[in-house]
C-alpha cells in the first residue's frame, strides 16, 4: 500500500500474561460474560447455503457465488435446474433458496415450506428472453411478432419464408419446466390468437414442432450444433453461431435484446405488493418485447437464524451496484431505482 511499515507487534511473555488475566479478573463477571460473548460472535462464520432453480439467470447467480466466496468467504451452491424445480424444491424445504422466473400464484404462498415458514419473492435481475438462430447466410434476421409464432407453430419450416437463401428450418425448444418458457409463451399468447388458442402459456407445453433440451445451457447448445436452426434462449446465451434476432415491438420497431431495450421494457412493468409483476408485450419504442424480471424466493422463518442471516446476507450483497453491474455485463438487466429499493427491504423480512 505504500509508506512506512507498521512495528510488528512484541510477542507477549510469561510476564504479560498474569498482568493481562488479572486486568479481565477484575471486571465484574457480567461483562466478561459479554466481552466473550462479543468475541465469539464476531468470530462466528455463516453456514454454506444451496440454492436451486431458474436457469435464465445461472451465469450471474453462479458468478455472483464466485465472487461472493472470494470477498467474503463464504459458500453459495446454485444448481440451475429450470424454474418448476426449483419451485418444487422450494416449497418441499430441500433448499435453502429458490430461484424462477414465474412470479408464484397466491396458491404457492400458502402451499408446503412456504405456508408454513412465509415466504418472500425477491426481483433480482430482470432479463431479455431472444430469438437466437444459427444461420451464417442470413446475418441481419428481422421477425415481426406473428412471424415468431408461426415459426414456433410450425407454420413456417423454410428460411425463404423468412427473406434468408432457401433452406430448412429446425425449430428449438425447452423440454423442463422453466419460467423461461412461460415467459416466452406468455408473449406468443399475445403475439399470436392461434398461439393462445391452440397451445397457451405454461412453465412447459405441448410444442407443435421442434427438438427439444433442457435448459438455456441446452437451448444454446443444440441451436449451436445444428445449423439452420432457431430458438429462445436469455440473450445472456447469445455467443458465437447462437446470434440474436431483430423482433418487432408492439410500437413497430425492430430491436435486439440488450441491456437498454430490456430496461425500457421493465419500466413498463408493474409490481404487486409481492413484487410479482409481468408484461407479454410492453410499450415503448425502444423496448424489447420480451422481457421479465427474475425471483429468489426466501423463507421468512423457520430456517434458524444462521441460515436465515447467511441467506439475508448474500441477497443483500448481490443487490449492490457492485454485483447488480457485473450482471449487467454478462447480459442481464440490473435492478434500479424503486424496484431495487423494494427488493433490499423484502430481503430485510428473512428472519430465523
């Protein structure tokens, strides 16, 4: 750090030691029960904590871990298992978090370790949920809305339908429950009447037509070993052949998935007073069409303190500017203003 070296500190002797028992012998007992009380506290670690579920957000989560344990040391296990799993982990109690992209139903509240201990539903990041396609010899894809729903119904199997060099066209798709895919269906619905009627919204559906994986690991993969394919995946899968394209929004114009057309699309949302909140089509000019934000889910109680502080802890560092902006980088959209101020105080209600 620069400047003059601090002594180091004398050993301590055969002679110091009574000197310094006889000085803690003489403070009434009651405070020295507290100075050892306070001491042990300040040495006490916080115990590792498991988390399991949405796969949208995995790279931050899984980041955030990383970087968590090297600050402050302590560990965070996250398995990205699709968001209906994680749910279901959560509400049997097999987890010490849960993470989707679907806000829960007021059923969910009251149902298994969620009725029973409380639950909170805390936002964490939102997201862009993209067209991604693997097609070199169609570079600049633009789809309008009902074009994207077609695809997906099986309406559309060549690339010419598309205006790209004559091809087939191999559709992608979720095979787990993800919020991912309620996320992306939900906007279909709206995208499309023959959509909604014919195959809804759901955390997984009956897909017309498509190869299947599970995950956005899996999503990205297969689009990335099959050519001539298209799919859905959290633009922070968005590398290399897997390229994002172009969707109409519901204002008419034609934009990618990042990080400035996913926050003007958030700002279009509003949260309910359990921060739960989407929208299948926001408005705005620069919005991206298809955008949601993402939930921890917590329990308020019955976990025991030291869980309950180390869970608290963590939710409360991620939601610093620090990780919010690392996020940011790797493809999400961080959380600003109301909603993150409401977010650290729903983190504040975790109790043990």
């Amino acid at each position: 750090m620069g400047g003059t070296p601090s002594p180091v500190a004398p050993v301590a002797t055969t002679r110091s030691r009574p000197i310094a028992y006889l000085r803690k012998a003489a403070l009434p007992v009651g405070l020295v029960a507290l100075t050892t009380g306070i001491s042990a506290c300040a040495g006490r670690r916080l115990p590792s904590i498991n988390g399991s579920g949405a796969s949208f957000p995995a790279p931050a989560y899984q980041r955030w871990a990383a970087d968590y344990k090297a600050e402050k040391g302590y560990l965070v296990n996250y398995q990205s298992v699709g968001s209906g799993q994680g749910v279901r982990s959560f509400l049997t109690g097999s987890v010490d978090f849960g993470a989707t992209d679907e806000q829960l139903s007021a059923g969910n509240f009251k149902e298994g370790m969620a009725g029973k201990r409380g639950a909170v539903q805390i936002p964490m990041l939102g997201g862009t949920i993209s067209p991604a396609y693997n097609n070199p010899d169609c570079p600049d894809l633009k789809l309008t809305q009902a074009q994207l729903a077609d695809i997906f119904l099986g309406r559309i199997t060549n690339w010419s339908a598309l205006g790209c060099p004559a091809r087939p066209l191999t559709v992608v798709h979720r095979t787990d429950g993800a919020g991912t895919t309620f996320n992306f269906t939900n906007s279909l619905a709206c995208f499309s009447p023959e959509w909604k009627r014919r195959v809804g919204v759901g955390k997984a559906v009956q897909w017309p037509v498509g190869l299947g994986a599970r995950g956005n690991e899996g999503v990205a993969g297969l689009i990335q070993n099959t050519p001539g394919s298209l799919g859905y995946v959290n633009q922070a899968f968005l590398r290399g052949v897997v390229k994002p394209a172009k969707l109409q929004n519901r204002d008419g114009q034609f934009v990618l998935a990042d990080s400035k057309s996913g926050a003007a699309a958030l700002n279009n949302i509003t949260l309910d007073e359990r921060l739960g909140g989407e929208e299948c089509n926001p408005r705005g000019a620069e919005s991206f069409p298809i955008v949601a934000f993402t939930w921890i889910l917590a329990y308020q109680s019955g976990q025991g303190d030291a869980k309950a502080e180390a869970v608290r802890t963590f939710l409360l560092w991620a939601l610093e500017e620090g990780p919010q902006q690392q996020a940011a980088e790797l493809g999400f959209v961080p959380l600003k203003g109301d909603v993150l101020k409401r977010a650290r105080e729903e983190v504040a209600r975790i109790k043990g």
